[in-house]
C-alpha cells in the first residue's frame, strides 16, 4: 500500500519538475506574495514584527495558482489513454489518487517553503513570535493542501485541462469568499440572521485560515481541513471509478 | 489435472450495456498456456470493450474473467498482477525517458532499487529499445513507442499477456519485429491478441475467435476457420461471420 502510493507520488512529484512549468510556477508564486506582502500590504512600512501581511494574501494566490498546478493530474491521465494503463497496473485506485495528491501538495509545500527569507528577514530586523509565525505557516499549507484536494477533484472530472482548472478556481473561490470578512459583514449588515452568517463561514477555507493565522493552533480548524481533503479526495475517487473510461 | 485448469485466463459470459446499447453481448472463451489467441472482430464490435473489462479498467455489467485463477471483478490486484496489458494506442508517459518510465512500471510491479534496476535493463535488451533508453518517449517513432508500452506489458514476465492492436499503425518492419517477440515468449504464456488485420493470425496465432456486434461468431485454429468456406480463405470466412447482420 505504501509502496504503491510512494511510486506514484514519485512518479508524478517528477514530472513537475520535467517541464520548465514547475519553475515558472515557483518563481511565480514567489513574485505574487512579494509583490503582495511587500507592495501591497506595505509589510516594511507597518513596522510590526510580524508576518500578517505576508500570510494575509496566500489564499488568494493559491487560488490563481493551485488549480494551474493540479489540472492536469487527472485530465492529462484521459486525454493520453494512461489512465487505462495506471488503472490495469497491480495497485488501487486510492493509492493512485493519494499519491498524486501528495505529489501536488508535496510541490506547493516547496513553493512556501521557499518563502523562508521572509523569516529570516522579520527576526533579523525585529523579534517576531515564533509559535505565530510557525502557526501562520502550518496554516497555508493545510489551506494549500484543502486546495490542493479540489483541484485533484476537478481535474477527475474531464479530459479538458480547462475544465479542471475553471471548475478548481470557482470551487476554491466559493470556499474562500464566504468566510472573506469583508464579504461576511456585508451580508450581515444585509439584516440575514447572525446565526445563518457564522454557519456559512464556519464552512469556509478561509476562516479557519484566519485563526491559525492569528496563532491559534485549534485542533477543530486542522480537523476541518483535514476533512475538506478526506471529502475531496473521496469524490474524486467516486468520479474516476464511474468515468474513467469515457 | 484437467485441462480446464490449464487455461490462465478464462472469460466468463461477459456483457456489458452503455445505456440501451448492448456494446458486449456475453462472450465466453478461454485461454492456455502457449496459446496465441487471436481476437478478431471489424472496428465497434467490442473488442476492445471486452479487453478493457477482463483487464478490470471498466466494470462488467455482468459475467467476469478470470486470470490464474482471479477474479478480476473481486480480487482485481491480484488479477492484475498476473497479466501484463497494452492498451490501444500504446499509451505511455510521454514526459519521461523509456528508463524512467520502465522503473516507474517495475516499482508499481513490486521491483525497486536493485531488482528493478535488472528488470529494466532485461525488458530493454528484450524489447530492443538499448538505443532509445535515455530519449523522452515523446521524441520517439510510433513504433519505439508501441515497443515502449510492449516493454512495460512484459516487464514482469506475466503468465498472461493481453494486447490491444499491438501492431496498429506500425510499417511492415515494426509489424515483424513485433510479431517476433510475441513469438519468442509464446511458450510459457498465455497470450491474447485483438486485431482487425487478418494477416496476423496467420503471423502469431494458434487460434483464434471471431466477434461481431458483441457476440461471439467463431472460435477455432486458424484452419478451422479457413475451412468454414469453400475458398479457405480466411478474409471471405470473416466476411461472412461479420456482415451477415448488416445484410449486406
């Protein structure tokens, strides 16, 4: 089981790396939350030892650039015929599924590991809380991974690349705006009940990003990404078996 | 020891439904040891439909195959690891080299590190591909490719090999070097071989079953079939067998 899932992570984590795409993706991401945190949410002109700015923009780039990095995972497999190759070979279709969803993973969590200037930057020029920065960074990568997760699904969904990417992008994006805080108090100045509002965004990828963000390690907010994963994962496994021919 | 538990693969009343369509009528048939079967049918009689189901890619709508002695409907793992596949059109990881693609197919086989590393260098000398190893598969000719997919349906050294149009496409060289492999592992294997090109039973075959609309039409050596016509030629005999629903 394990072996099957480490053969195919390696396979597919490889393949990222095959075509020039994987540097240009990581050069990109790495532009974007510069350019955000230091541009943008003025992170020098704060003058706070913090890194809020930096992480405050994360979920917005992982929405542009995780569906580019997960769409062909599964639309590439059809549109070439290997899929009828990896699912005649001796392993189950979770441990394919698995192992190119950690391969995706894997890669994005190279993307904000290379962030770790940012780090070193904050502690040389002041004292930054350490279990918050920790915090801020186990939060974008489970938010990364959640992301991760649906765009493995939306990539089962069709052999079109375009598609998988789309269908990521307004998936990530829905999860994302109902719990954007702007957006949740213009709805509840809309005079929607208190109640209905806070069980919307409770559901959100966003919210629970912003607790972590703020340094608070809660176990029902790692609980709930690991279940966004577990759920994406799961009806990615249910389209493939009932589609992968066609 | 009777005969029937010679037969490593044995397909049992196969039938498959897309929405009203009756794409697979129920076949039967089974295969042995050193038997090259060829299975012959004109495009959309479900050919390739019946090898996608024994080889467990889509699910029967009822009746299953077996592989020494797997169901591949209830034990599909270990019915795969028995056989080796190569699916129409050769697909293949065109990214890779022909080497890592062949140690990807060795580690899913159960091969790594050293063994792996043997069992690629073997499969390469054996599919001839020793000049093109280094090379992407997507810089290679259509027949390096189609030898490519071969390799890794051999890799393991399967007591069944099931093949789908290995020879599609290829020049008459290809089409030789092809068929002298097949040839060369015939012995201790079961093999099944689809194709629409009649000439290949000739070439390969020990026997072969004819299909047409999803059912089965003919099952014998290639001069049982010869001698179902008059002129014991085997294209009027796969006229015959395949058109007659047609009117024609």
């Amino acid at each position: 089981m394990m072996k099957n899932i480490k053969t195919v992570f390696a396979r597919e984590f490889k393949s990222y790396f095959d075509s020039p795409v994987a540097y240009v993706f990581l050069v990109a991401f790495l532009v974007l939350v510069g350019f955000m945190t230091f541009g943008v949410a003025m992170f020098y002109e704060r003058r706070q030892a913090d890194l809020t700015p930096f992480f405050f923009w994360h979920p917005w780039v992982y929405l542009l650039l995780i569906p580019a990095s997960t769409m062909g995972l599964w639309a590439d497999e059809r549109r070439n015929g290997t899929i009828e190759l990896l699912l005649t070979l001796p392993i189950t279709l979770w441990e394919a599924l698995i192992g190119k969803f950690l391969a995706a993973w894997a890669f994005i969590a190279i993307a904000l590991g290379s962030t770790f200037p940012i780090v070193l930057t904050t502690a040389w020029l002041g004292d930054p809380d350490c279990g918050a920065v920790f915090c801020g960074y186990l939060g974008s990568l489970l938010l990364a991974g959640a992301a991760t997760a649906i765009g493995v699904f939306a990539s089962s969904l069709s052999r079109s690349q375009v598609i998988g990417f789309v269908t990521a992008l307004a998936l990530t994006f829905t999860l994302l705006i109902i719990g954007f805080d702007p957006v949740v108090n213009a709805v509840a100045g809309w005079g929607v009940p208190a109640a209905l509002v806070n069980a919307v965004a409770s559901c959100s990828l966003m919210s629970h990003f912003e607790s972590l963000r703020r340094g608070v390690v809660d176990f029902g907010d790692i609980g709930y990404y690991i279940g966004v994963i577990v759920f994406m994962l799961a009806a990615a496994q249910v389209v493939t078996e009932n589609r992968k021919a066609s | 020891m009777n005969k029937e538990d010679n037969k490593m693969l044995k397909v049992d009343n196969l039938k498959k439904n897309f929405g009203d369509f009756q794409a697979v009528k129920g076949i039967s048939f089974s295969v042995g040891k050193g038997e090259v079967l060829g299975f012959l049918g004109p495009n959309g009689a479900g050919k390739s439909t019946t090898m996608r189901m024994i080889t467990g890619f889509i699910p029967p709508t009822s009746g299953t195959a077996s592989v020494c002695g797997h169901d591949i409907t209830t034990d599909p793992v270990a019915a795969k690891a028995c056989f080796g596949y190569l699916p129409e059109n050769a697909p293949s990881y065109r990214s890779m080299t022909v080497e890592d693609f062949l140690t990807f197919i060795a580690g899913v086989r159960g091969f790594h590190g050293k063994a792996g590393k043997e069992k690629v260098e073997a499969v390469i000398a054996k599919a001839r591909l020793s000049n093109v190893a280094k090379q992407t598969i997507d810089t290679l000719s259509k027949g390096y490719r189609q030898r490519t997919c071969f390799a890794q349906a051999i890799l393991h050294d399967p007591k069944v090999l099931i093949m789908d149009e290995p020879t599609d496409g290829l020049d008459p060289n290809q089409k030789f070097v092809v068929r002298e492999m097949i040839k060369e592992m015939s012995a201790d294997k079961a093999i099944i071989i689809s194709t629409h090109i009649l000439e290949e039973v000739d070439a390969v075959c020990t026997r072969a079953v004819v299909i047409a609309h999803g059912e089965l039409k003919a099952d014998g050596t290639p001069a049982e079939l010869k001698a179902m016509d008059p002129s014991g030629k085997l294209d009027v005999v796969f006229r015959n067998l395949t058109m007659e629903k047609e009117g024609v």
